[in-house]
C-alpha cells in the first residue's frame, strides 16, 4: 500500500490456504524483495486464520466492513461546517496534504506509514479519486477535514477521512460524513459502503446511528515466509 512500501512484508489476499498456496505466495514475495507477508481475509474464513496462526502468524488489524442503504436512510441534518468539494477549492491541495501527513500515520496499526512527497501523494491520495466527491470541511476559510468519496456505478466506498489533530473531537468527521450521505442521495447511489478499524469505537457507534449495518469483518495477519 501507498506509505508503507519500506516494510518487510508484501500484501496478500487468501480466500482459501494450504501449504502449496502458502510457498507461492512466500516465492512471489521474496521475488520482491520481503521477507513477510501481511495477509488479509474475514471472519468468514475461519480456517485461513486458523492455518496461519499455526504457521507463526498473528493478527495486527481489524476492519468492520459496513454498509448503507442510501434510499432508506433519513435526510442527513445540514453540516455542523462549510463543506466544499475540491472540484471547487482545487487550490486547497496543499492544505490537504498538511492534514494528510498527520493523518495517514494516525490510524490504528498505521504508524508505519510515511509520505515521502507533496507529488506522491497526490498520485493516491487526491488525483485518482472523483473531485466532486472529495468534501472538504472549512471554518472561516481554514481547512479542518476532509473525505472522499470512490463511485463504482450506483455504489459508492466512504475512502479515506482524515482531520486535523488540533480539530479532531468538535464534530468535523460526522459533518463530513452527512455530507457525503446527501450527496449520494442526490447523485441516485444504491449503497455506501465503508471500512474502520474496529478500535475507532466513536466512529463505528456514529455509523451504526446513521444506519451503516455490519456486513463482514477483515482481519490482516503479519508472519513469516514459508521455505
């Protein structure tokens, strides 16, 4: 993933897992370079999880994959702040990145993470996602927050949020949050779906009041390559 490139481990999804499965993932590995896999599947593969806490692997995050009916949710209030999008602030770019820099490395089993350049994260962080979709939160023309917003057809993902730490605790990420739930109502999406690590307890409990209903847990795991 984007920031966490210098890590030991390369990325892997396991559905199902056996020996054979397990060394050719470790070979595809080493051909990078890493000496570990961190390995993502869900609470609906119990085996997989089983299989790999046998082979020396332990669990490191937790992700609640939760979704909304956007037709049958009610009319979000108005935002507590000013919200923009960056398809009309696109001047804003670097005060996204101040927040950004803080934020990214902020979230639970994220210390890793690092953003070498204003340039590469903008080349995964704001440019491949719709600006129209990017909400921005401002008070007094100061940038508080942001969030955006990926589209597939009629649905819809809740990507990445980030607040400032001098900001967080006053109600930016709930207004953004409403914000993007009225957007999608008004754009017609069928669903949003989002994804939070299952220590962010406050914003877990706010999505469950906005109607987000629990579809499935992701659980990553770090280990060893096979031999």
């Amino acid at each position: 993933m984007p920031g966490l490139e210098h890590l030991p481990f390369a990325e892997v999804w396991f559905h199902e897992i056996d020996d054979e499965r397990l060394r050719e993932a470790s070979a595809a590995a080493r051909a990078l370079g890493k000496t570990g896999l961190e390995v993502w599947t869900t609470d609906a593969k119990p085996a997989v999880v089983a299989f790999l806490e046998d082979h020396g692997y332990e669990q490191v995050r937790h992700y609640v994959i939760s979704e909304l009916d956007v037709a049958a949710a009610p009319d979000p209030p108005p935002p507590a702040f000013e919200l923009v999008t960056f398809a009309e602030r696109p001047d804003l770019a670097h005060a996204l990145f101040d927040i950004a820099l803080e934020s990214y490395a902020d979230q639970p089993g994220r210390s890793e993470q690092r953003i070498e350049s204003f340039e590469s994260w903008r080349s995964w962080g704001l440019d491949p996602h719709p600006p129209e979709a990017y909400f921005i939160a401002l008070e007094e023309d100061r940038v508080l927050g942001y969030g955006f917003l990926d589209i597939d057809g009629d649905a819809g993902r809740n990507a990445f949020m980030a607040i400032a730490r001098a900001e967080r605790g006053r109600g930016v990420a709930g207004a953004i949050k409403r914000g993007q739930i009225a957007w999608a109502k008004a754009q017609g999406l069928r669903t949003l779906r989002t994804a939070n690590e299952t220590r962010l307890e406050g914003l877990l409990a706010f999505n469950r009041r906005l109607g987000y209903r629990t579809l499935y847990i992701e659980i990553v795991l770090r280990g060893p390559l096979a031999a």
